[in-house]
C-alpha cells in the first residue's frame, strides 16, 4: 500500500510549519528554544524515515486499473473497503466509530 | 502595501477605515472595512495559483450581482476592481452570522433552515444563463481526469466512478449552478439562512447534482444523522425544491449524486494534497487531506454498499 504525503513528507511539512510560520511568533525564550529541540527531533525521524524500504502500491495500482476497464467481480468492494479501513485505522482511527450505528 | 490599498479603495468608495485582513487562503484574501455606516468586505486575489474551473473575481462578480438581482440571498455586491494594488479584487457587503461548519451544526438553527436552501437553490437555478455566457459546462468525466492527473491508485474512488458509469440517470438539462452548495458556504444566524457565499466555482450543471452537494457526509460536520449537511433532513429540502423548480428530482437522483459529491471530494483531498506535494501552495493543512481522504474513500464504500453494490 502507498500513501501520499509518505510519512517523511508529512513529518517534512510539519518542520516547514514549526520552522516557518510558529519560530518568527514565539517571543518566550524558553518556548523558543523547545521548539528549536522538537525540529531536532523531527529531523531524526526523517532520518530514520529514510531507511526504511520505498512503499510497494504495485497492488493496489493493478487492482485500480481492473476497476478502470470495468472488471469488478463480486467481493470487490468488500476487499476495498477492507483496505481503505486499513488505511484509516492509521489516518483517522476515530472516524470508524460513527458508523457503528449503521 | 494596506496604505497603497486603502488609498486604491478610497479612490471607489470615498473614505473607509483601516483595511483588516480576515482570512488568508492560498488564493483569495478577505478584508474587512467600513465605508461610513456600510460593512463591507473586500475579496482580493491572493499570490497564489489560480485553480482550475474556478471563475476569475471580475466573473464570480458578475454572477454574485446577477444572484442579487434575481433576489437570492447574498451579499450585496459594490463594486469590482480590476486594479487593487496590484491584483483584481471585488467589494461587498459584509453579512452578520455564522459560517463556520463545524459551529452551525451546533448552534440552534431554525426548522426551516433546509427549506430555505431549498429556496435559495432554486432561485439560483432559475438564473439566465444568457446573461452569464462565460461560464462552462460541468461534466463527471472531469472527474477522472482529475484523478489521473494525481496519479495515484485509489480503488475505491474507481469503484465510484465505475458505478456513477453504470448508473446514470437521464441527463436533465443544465442549469446555472453555484457548484459548491452546502453548509460552509452559508451565513447562517438564529432566523436562519442569511446568505450565500463563495460562487467561485459557479458553472452550468444538472441541477440535481447542485442540489445534492449539501449531502455530502464530510459537510456534516461531525452530524452524520443529519444528511442535510449535519442540520436537517433531506426530504423537506427535496420537497421544497420540487415544489418550487418543478423539476421532480427523485430521490434516486439525490443518491446518485450524493456518490458523485463523494467521489468529487474524495478527488479534491488529492488534488489540494497535491497542491503541497508539487510545492504550489506548502501547507501541512493541504498535506494532510492526502491522509484523510481515506474517510471519504470509506463513505464511497457505505454508500455503495446501501445501493446493493457486493
């Protein structure tokens, strides 16, 4: 599975914002110097980020490109959304839980 | 550059208070002065891109005046100007009341709320496209162009346009439409509706896929129960328009549509994320809907699920 932001350009876009727009606002020292640490932190986990294996999304590509041509057998759907949960559970884990109802 | 301005905007509504800055999205700014007793808001073009099937500011001007004309409530609208140091930028009246989603859904809202977007929506189909000849024709194909233009694999987002292919109702012929209908884009106060905002992506559509926008379940912000953008139900919504338009939309056709507004937004996450990635606008709140379109992805698969789809 591939997703975009990866995490590197996420945790990257989160540094751009600290580094950016909240460091030029920060007038107490402390805060200041906290914050200059967190970016710190955000830079060792891009690093880190960086070894790890590239995404594979040759799946979901092939199965995307069967939906394309208009080939979608029966438990197609339940496979997708299978995976679109597995997805979710990493990007938004709460958002499940209002359909629990239905 | 505010006194450059100001001076600008004197030049058309003779002396005004210091100019505000309200709001700074990528593209639009909004700025807030005072002509005399007159609350006004300046909409000005921001540095950044010009979206794709938006309208230029001198053309949602156009459409926002001849909205006002034939009585749909909006702000009303004072004055384009081509040259507002440096970029184009229009001047209107600024409306009391709430417009963030995530408030009105919560707030004491009026029981005919849902009827008066009704009404609204149809006075806005009503409009004579004649008078508006720049604008242009919508159509769902769009929407996997835009999808391919990202270039990522999204099977869910195929199994809703492979199933809005497979199960399009009769075409109805279009309409003016405000293209982006729906709680967020409404004033809102406890008598109700109050006025309707943000016509930039105005074009000529099926009426019914304008008026089934305001389903879409990430526009309930947070009141699923609610399908009525998170404040009412549809059926009087859908009644009144009926009643009004004599268009007889179905039921049928709100669900339809209803996927095709998922499936559209579930492609516009991508493509703002995109707007990131490519270093357009950087933004870790554009970044991010890369991630959360997943939840729209996932209420393509409920919807598709309830129309029997195994």
């Amino acid at each position: 599975m591939s997703e975009r932001p990866t995490p590197d350009e996420l945790t990257e876009a989160i540094e751009e914002f600290l580094a950016g727009e909240i460091l030029a606002t920060l007038e107490d020292q402390r805060l200041r110097f906290r914050t200059l640490v967190a970016l710190n932190a955000l830079g060792i986990v891009r690093r880190e980020l960086a070894q790890l294996p590239p995404q594979d999304d040759a799946e979901q590509r092939e199965l995307a490109a069967r939906i394309r041509a208009g080939d979608v057998p029966v438990g197609t759907i339940a496979r997708v959304k299978a995976d679109v949960e597995q997805r979710l559970r990493i990007a938004s884990p709460n958002y499940l839980d209002r359909y629990s109802d239905e | 550059m505010i006194a450059d301005m100001r001076e600008a905007l004197e030049a058309v509504l003779g002396p005004i208070s210091e100019p505000v800055l309200l709001a700074g999205g990528a593209s639009k700014e909004a700025w807030a002065v005072d002509a005399g007793d007159e609350r006004l808001l300046v909409r000005r073009a921001a540095g950044g891109v010009i979206h794709r099937h938006t309208l230029s500011l001198r053309h949602e001007f156009e459409v926002l005046s001849a909205a006002h004309e034939a009585g749909v409530l909006v702000p009303r609208p004072v004055a384009y100007i081509e040259d507002l140091d440096g970029r184009e930028a229009f001047v209107m009246e600024r409306l009391d009341g709430e417009t963030i989603g995530r408030r009105i859904v919560r707030m004491a809202v009026p029981e005919r709320l849902p009827v008066q977007m009704a009404e609204e929506l149809a006075k806005i189909h009503g409009l004579s496209a004649e008078r508006l000849p720049f604008l242009e024709e919508a159509s769902i194909e769009r929407l996997v162009d835009e999808l391919d233009d990202v270039g990522e694999p999204h099977p869910a987002i195929e199994l809703g346009l492979w199933w809005l292919r497979e199960n399009r109702p009769p075409p109805r012929l279009p309409v003016v439409v405000h293209g982006d209908f729906r709680i967020g884009n409404l004033v809102v106060d406890e008598s109700g509706l109050v006025g309707v905002l943000d016509w930039e992506f105005a074009h000529l559509d099926d009426p019914a896929r304008d008026l089934s926008f305001a389903l879409v379940r990430a526009w309930r912000f947070g009141v699923p129960e609610k399908r009525l953008g998170g404040i009412g139900d549809a059926e009087p919504y859908l009644e009144r328009y009926n009643e009004l338009t004599g268009f007889d939309v179905q039921p049928e056709e709100l669900d339809y549509w209803e996927v095709a507004g998922n499936v559209g937004w579930a492609i516009g996450c991508l493509t703002q994320a995109q707007r990131h990635l490519t270093g357009q606008d950087r933004s870790v709140e554009l970044a991010i809907l890369g991630r959360l379109g997943a939840e729209v992805e996932y209420e393509i698969c409920h919807l598709l699920e309830r129309q029997g789809v195994t």
